[in-house]
C-alpha cells in the first residue's frame, strides 16, 4: 500500500487556491499600507478622513484599521 500523497487531489487543489488568494490578499494590504504611509501631516490626515467619511465602513475599513494601527 503506498502512502503518497497526490497534490492534485481536489482537498489539495482547494488548500492551494486558499493559499494563493491569502497570499495576494497580504500582498495587496501591503501595497495600501505603502500608499497610505504619503499621508502624514495632519492636513493630509484631515482631508483623507474628510474623503473616507463619504463612503461606507465596509468600502474604508482596511483603511481607517490601517491609520489607526499607525496612531
């Protein structure tokens, strides 16, 4: 009886393409958090609040988690 593993099962299949979208989700958080860190001065600060403000909680989310955790 063999005990290899066959990658291209579908358990296996699914496990990967979790994987890849965990991967680009993290990658795309860190693209966001490298845009955001331009906005430093409290100017900046203020008018990007002013622009999160006219859009709802679920479409800023990432963002204000990401200027909060700098504060």
């Amino acid at each position: 009886m063999s005990s290899a593993i066959n990658l291209l099962s579908p358990p296996w299949i699914a496990i990967r393409s979790q994987l890849r979208e965990i991967f680009a989700d993290r990658s795309e958080h860190r693209v966001l958090e490298q845009e955001l860190a331009d906005y430093t001065s409290e100017k900046d600060l203020h008018d990007l609040g002013a622009i999160l403000d006219r859009h709802s909680d679920a479409e800023t989310g990432d963002i204000r988690r990401i200027l909060g955790a700098r504060s």
